[in-house]
C-alpha cells in the first residue's frame, strides 16, 4: 500500500491516512465497500482534516483539567520555594504528585474501555465524541459482550501493527494502513451493530 510510505510525510501522510480511514467507514457502514478504496489524495486529505480537527478538539479538551491542575500546583510550588520553606514544598510535590497521577490513571482506564465506542462517534462526526461520556458508557453497557468483541478486535489490529515494526520496520509500510483499515473496519461493523438493534443515545 502507497499509504505506508506516505505516512512518513509530516502532516500530510498522517492525514491522507485519516481520510482514507474515514472513506473506509463509510462505504463499510453504507455497505457499499467491497475492497480497500483507492487513495484519492486531495479528497482523503480534505477528510482526514475534518477528521483530526474532531481528535484534535476532543484530545485538548480531555487534557485540560490535567493541564490545568498540573498549572496550580507548579504555582503553590514557586511561591512556596520563594518563602525558603523546602518541607512544605517537598510536601506539596508529594501530595499533588499523587492527586494528579490518580485521576490521570481513571481517564487512561477510562480512554482506553471506551475508545472504541468514541473512535465510532468520531468517525461518525461527532466533533465532540470525547465528550459523550454518558452516552458511550450507555451504549457499551447495552451491550457489554459485542462491545467486548470490537476491543478485542482493535487490539487484534494493534497486533498488526506491530508486527511490520518488529519486522526490521520495513513491515510497517503495509500493516500500519492494513491494521489502521482492520480497526477501522471493527468499528464500522459496531456502528452497524448498534443500528440494527437501536440501541440508546447512538
């Protein structure tokens, strides 16, 4: 595939590769793909776009209480430092390193149950998917074991992945768009899933 060598393109290539995924998505849930479609580079670039802007946008969002604790606390830090207290600091660090690791480890757990189900509301133009907490936990709990079924897919075409870069990296240039396409494919496959059984707040 042209895609994996173009992917090493900075900018260009990773959203050529996004827009060719989303092309993927929608002829698997309209039911009108029948092969990988060829690229189409302005097309796919112009859809990758629209596509990075909604991760970009989710991603910043999801990463600003984080930021912003993490802002406050080298705050107390400084002006304490500056006072010449050095247990207090030491103290501070202790505690805001802790209060901030716990709730970044809920949000990786968090991320990672439910990036499935935000990786579909994504691709389905969501522009804010990250934020649909309540309606993508709704939607997996509907359906725990078909859900479980997409994370282990994804996983399998992480796998795939994978398996190009252990391959002297030269692998990658085919199984990085091949696993991209797998997992792609997994999602739209649960997008259709969903349909075909109404489930709630889809």
């Amino acid at each position: 595939m042209r895609l994996g060598p173009v992917y090493l393109v900075p900018i260009f290539g990773p959203l050529l590769l996004l827009g060719w995924l989303q092309a993927v998505y929608d002829g698997i849930c309209d039911g009108t793909l029948e092969a990988p479609p060829d690229v189409e580079w302005a097309n796919h670039f112009a859809r990758g776009l629209t596509l990075f802007k909604v991760l970009l946008l989710g991603m910043t969002l999801w990463m600003l209480p984080i930021i912003g604790a993490a802002l406050i606390v080298s705050l107390a830090i400084g002006v304490t430092s500056n006072h010449g207290d050095d247990e207090l600091v030491q103290v501070i660090f202790f505690a805001s390193t802790v209060l901030l690791q716990v709730p970044l480890l809920v949000q990786l757990l968090i991320s990672y149950g439910l990036a499935g189900e935000i990786g579909r509301r994504a691709l389905n133009g969501d522009t804010f998917a990250f934020l649909r907490w309540r309606r993508s936990v709704s939607v997996v709990i509907s359906h725990p074991l078909a859900y479980l079924l997409v994370l282990t897919g994804m996983m399998a075409a992480g796998m795939l992945v994978n398996v190009g870069i252990f391959a002297c990296y030269f692998g990658f240039f085919l199984t990085l768009p091949l696993g991209a396409a797998v997992a792609t494919h997994v999602l739209a496959q649960w997008h259709r899933y969903l349909q075909h059984h109404q489930a709630p707040a889809i």
